[in-house]
C-alpha cells in the first residue's frame, strides 16, 4: 500500500476507535479497576498526575485497537518505518554464533506489532509463545495476523515439550510474561511487582535458565501516534549464571521501571491482581 494512503487509512480507524473509546471512558467501562491500578502501582504520584494516566487509558486503547485492525495492510517497509529497532545488533550478534535468545514482553505499548517486527528484525525466524483465544474465529484471524511475516506461534502449555521436540532449532523464541497464571496453575511464582506479590508463570525463567536462551527485555515506547521505537535490554550481566526465579524477578523490575517511565501506555484495564498470594503454599 502506498505511504500517503496508508497513512489516511490508519487516520480513518483512529477516527473510529477513538471515538468508541471516548464511548467508553463517558461510560466508565472497567474505569474502577484503572482506577484502583494505577493508585496502587503509582502511589507516589499526585491524585491529578493518576486521574490523567487513568484518563488517557482510554485514548491509547482507541489507537491500540486501530493499530491491530491495520496490521493486515503492513508491509516490511512500512513496518519497519513504523517500530524502529534501536540495537538489533545486540541480538543478531548472539544468533550469528550460534546463541539462542528469548525476547520478554509485556501489556505496553504495541505488544502486537512488537511480534511482527520481530520477525524481520533479525537473523533467525521467530516463534512466539501465546494464549489461545476461546473465540475460533478470533483467534484465527489474531494468529494469522501475528504469523503474517512467517512468526510461528506455539500455544503456552505445550511451549516447553515444542522446544525440547525441536532439539534446538528454535533460535529466537518471544514470550508475553506478565500474564497471570490461573489460581490452578502450578507453574507460577510469586514475586514483588509494584510493592505488592504478584504471580508470574515460571516458564520464561525455566526456559532461560534450563534451556540456555540468552533473556532479553523488550522495552517499547511510543514516539508519536503511530510509531514506536524498541530496544532490547539484557536481563542477565554477561558471563553470569541466573537461576530461574533470579531470571524472572530481573525481568519484573526491568517492566516495573519501564512502566514508571512510561505509564499511559500500560494496559491498565488488564486485572492483573485478581487475587492474593495464599497465606500457605
């Protein structure tokens, strides 16, 4: 598609889901809980400093959902102009020797085209673990959306067999970590995120630590309406060993950080803190 009717087309969706998402913030959809998120992880603030991040939740939702809905008209170029990488070749210096590197994500920013960039930054093919949606046709459309420039998805629960199954020939693996693990989820872990316990999955510290991926976070910012710019931080200092849970609690404090400097564009209306660590266990 050409530049200038690209551009016009994705003005057109911002016009439309900004305005739905204007809708919704005069209707208060989930503005409780965006609320009460943002008191609790930003407590430092001022109450007019928290009423405008809770309040400009609902534009970035607009521009999220139209950016989602454009994704089918990209193209490598356009993509390329629109999320910039900062340091690719911090990643492709390890692929080129043979390192096997795994990209943690979160709820900010553009996560979605944050997947699809990834799969043309780099030297190697990614495969990117996800959640399946219960929605059939959904969730057809959203992973042949993420899959559009080659990304091969792997559902969670199956992520760990997958890999072992591939004998290594899985280089650049991509994870959403900060999601919240089922109350019968025994693969999870309690960590401080924001002051408070927190459960994270355990995989992406597994993974890392027993599978030899080099962990890497992926801090996404926004420059301006429609363009993003991403660098890719090293979660674990060259040359030292991690264990699992020192993994996942570098890659929580490297979101915690990331999120304070950047907080309009956190997904705040996600329920992350749905329930409380148990007492035992």
């Amino acid at each position: 598609m050409k530049p200038r009717l690209s551009s016009a087309l994705l003005a057109c969706l911002y016009a439309v889901t900004g305005s739905i998402a204007f809708g919704l913030r005069v209707c208060r959809w989930r503005r409780k809980v965006v609320d009460r998120f943002v008191l609790r992880c930003l407590p430092e603030l001022d109450e007019a400093r928290r009423r405008s991040i809770s309040a400009g939740f609902y534009p970035y939702l607009g521009e999220l959902v139209a950016e989602v809905l454009f994704e089918r008209f990209f193209d490598r170029e356009t993509l390329a102009q629109r999320v910039r990488v900062e340091n690719p070749e911090a990643l492709n210096g390890l692929l080129d020797s043979q390192r096997r590197v795994l990209i943690l994500s979160a709820h900010h920013a553009n996560w979605e085209w944050l997947v699809l960039r990834c799969s043309t930054a780099f030297n190697a093919p990614l495969t990117a673990v996800y959640t399946r949606l219960k929605n059939p046709w959904l969730e057809r459309k959203v992973r042949g959306l993420r899959g559009k420039f080659g990304c091969a998805m792997v559902e969670a629960p199956a992520a760990v067999q997958y890999l072992i199954e591939q004998r290594g020939k899985v280089p650049l693996l991509a994870m959403l970590a900060d999601q919240s693990p089922s109350v019968k989820n025994k693969q999870q872990l309690w960590l401080e995120f924001f002051g408070q316990q927190t459960s994270f999955f355990q995989g992406p510290g597994w993974i890392s630590a027993k599978m030899g991926y080099v962990p890497f976070f992926a801090a996404m910012r926004r420059e301006r309406r429609g363009h993003y710019v991403v660098r890719f931080d090293e979660l674990v200092p060259h040359g030292q060993r991690m264990n699992p849970e020192e993994i996942l609690q570098a890659y929580a404090q490297r979101l915690e950080q990331h999120v304070r400097e950047h907080p309009e564009s956190y997904f705040w209306a996600y329920n992350r803190w749905k329930r409380e660590k148990p007492l035992y266990g």
